[in-house]
C-alpha cells in the first residue's frame, strides 16, 4: 500500500519492523536496546504507527530472558517456540517477538511475508542480513547507526535505502572510515521511562552508569576516595567483570546496584551523573535522561558527549587531571549554585524532545521506499 510519508497522519496503522538479531528492552539493558524501545513507543504512541521488534537470544540467554520478562510483569504467550510480548508503557504500544538465534532469519523472512512491514529499521547485532533480506524482498529499509563499529570487516556493506546516525560524531566517523553521508537522527528518550518524581538535591549521591574501564571506571573510583564522606552509586549495566567488582566493594562509600529496567529509582537519588567515558562515546543516552531530571552532567571530551552534555554541566578533557574533576565535582554539586545547574540541565535536555524527535524520524524517511 503506498503511502504519503510527508503526511503524519499517514503513519497510523502503518507496520514498521525493528529488527535486531539480539536480545533487546528489557532483557537486555544498555543504550542501544533503550533506544530502540523509545523508538518503537514513539511510532506506536505518537504516530499511531503499528510497530513490531524482533529480536533473538541464545540457547543459554532464552530462559533467562523468559524470566525477566516474567519478573517485569510482562505477560508472555509461547507459539512455536518463541515469546510474545507487549514491553510498552500502556497496551496500545508496540508488540516483541524473541525467537532463538538460530531460527532469527527464518522468521524474519516469514514475517515479511506474513506480516508485510511497509518499513523496517535494522539496528545492532545482524543488521546486514536485514538490510539483505529486506531489499531482496523489494521492501524498504532503514539502516540505524548507533556506531561505526558494525561496520568494521571485509564483507561488503549492503546499502540499506537509508542511512542514520545516532549523532554528527558518528556521521563524521562513517564519513571519514567509509565514505559513506548518513543523516543524524539522535536517539529519542521517553522521559515517562527515566524521569523520577522527586530528584535530589545537591547532597544527593555522586552516580555513573556501567562502571567498566572503558566508561571510566577509574576516574569515578579515584572521585570516590577523594570524597570519602559523600555517597557514590554505580549501576550494572553490560555486566561487571570481578576485579572491578572487588575495587568498587572496597570503597565504603560506593553503593554497587544491579541492571534495571528503568532508571528512575536512581536518577531520585542523583545530584550529579559522572559519565567518563575513556573511548569514543557515539551518544550518550544516559545524559540526556539525567538531566531531564534537572541532574548536571560532568563528563569526558569523547566523542558525542561535548554536544549532548551542551550548557547542561561540565565537560573535561579526559587526560584532565584528578584535581580538575574533583573541583568541578564541587562546583556542580555547590549547594549555592545546584538550582542554577540544575535548571540549565533541564533547559538542555529540551533539545531533546521526545515527540518530536519521533516526527523528525518520520521526517527524515519520508522519501524511503517511494520510486
């Protein structure tokens, strides 16, 4: 059926796939998989648009993931060896299906034929075998970068309809390695997922999410012993190896917390979100979360995280040396001065705004599919 992309309207009740060929929200935490949620809340509740994830896990990983849907409350229904679910914020929002790993390209193939998405988005783990399979099937596809590192390898890049970027820095980078041109399309975050009732104050708990070296672990942990008399909390996110695990239980003042579906708990707690990143960061979700809870950001100069952090905390460069993270720890938690750092972190989380993050998306492939 053709429609009239241009035309928002023309969304609802339009079938859009999401198609990763590993596990996704909410059994599989990390800003990837929460972007592709919001995404998908977004065409279902903003667009009216009927949105479908499909997703896979393991041998090991499928019980598990049965679990923790079932933790969450979610209910599942189990056709043909595969899960059913609703993981939306209300039930109207967009349907999940996991299937096991080995049997994910077959029943991307049958939902094409089956379902017959008029747009598919492929993200993340085997996204060129959607790209593949969506334009040997003369369907549309969009290809979502989150990273260039998926694109890394001798195999030839399948050129999906339309290339996206989860921000200019990764555009820059896909441009510079590959010389390929994506548009930008920034991840959405749906603030009714992240945002806590009542956020601390400027004595609140000093937090970094995912505390593996690469995130900046060390910085954090060398923060932690210079302020031996202020709470600290660091949040599982990929999992975390035993001798970082060790080196956090060894700081009194560092509350370790499991992986959890929603970050708002959290964030009630947060006067400042520390987020520094070692390597290359492509985005940085969890700043734009934090400070729609009027949180300040003190982050590292890698990648993407000068423009999203923008007039919402501090930025250092990440050789900086321990002295300047700590005075900027004070600076940002001053209790003279956390209203006026906490409403400049609300002012910048603005630019990111959900709704219409979601019509800027629908925007850019306005064009996919047409002759």
């Amino acid at each position: 059926m053709k429609r009239d992309a241009g035309d928002l309207d023309s969304w609802r009740g339009r079938r859009v796939l999401v198609a990763t060929s590993e596990p996704a929200h909410p059994v599989a935490n990390g800003g990837i998989q929460a972007s592709a949620h919001d995404l998908l809340v977004g065409l279902a509740d903003v667009l009216g648009a009927d949105a479908l994830l499909l997703s896979a896990a393991g041998p090991g990983d499928y019980p598990k993931c049965r679990r923790r849907l079932e933790q969450l409350g979610l209910a599942c229904v189990e056709e043909a060896g595969e899960l059913h679910y609703r993981p939306g914020p209300r039930p109207g929002s967009y349907g999940a299906v996991l299937t096991h790993a080995s049997a994910v390209a077959d029943r991307f193939e049958a939902m094409l034929r089956d379902w017959q998405p008029e747009l598919i988005v492929a993200q993340a783990a085997g996204w060129r075998d959607v790209v593949s399979r969506s334009r040997a099937a003369g369907l549309p596809v969009v290809h979502w970068l989150h990273g260039w590192l998926g694109l890394f390898g001798d195999m030839a890049l399948p050129e999906a309809d339309l290339l996206l970027a989860n921000s200019d820095y990764t555009a820059a980078q896909v441009g510079e390695r590959f010389g390929l041109r994506p548009l930008v399309f920034e991840p959405p975050v749906e603030p009714g997922r992240v945002r806590a009732g009542r956020p601390a104050d400027a004595g609140g708990a000093i937090t970094m999410i995912n505390p593996l070296p690469a995130k900046g672990i060390e910085i954090f942990l060398a923060l932690a012993r210079r302020f031996p008399e202020r709470r600290f909390i660091t949040v599982d996110c990929w999992g975390t190896a035993p001798e970082i695990a060790r080196a956090i239980g060894e700081q009194r003042n560092i509350e370790h917390l499991p992986a959890r579906e929603t970050m708002r708990e959290v964030y009630a707690q947060t006067a400042l979100l520390v987020v520094p990143t070692t390597d290359d960061e492509t985005f940085g979700r969890v700043v734009v979360e934090a400070q729609l809870n009027g949180i300040p950001v003190l982050a590292s100069d890698r990648g993407a995280l000068p423009n999203v952090v923008g007039s919402g905390g501090q930025v250092l460069d990440v050789e900086a040396a321990l002295d300047d993270w700590v005075a900027a720890v004070d600076a940002l938690t001053d209790p003279g001065r956390y209203r006026e750092h906490s409403q400049a972190a609300l002012r910048n989380a603005a630019r990111f705004d959900f709704p219409e993050s979601i019509r800027h998306f629908a925007r850019l492939v306005e064009t996919v599919g047409k002759p």
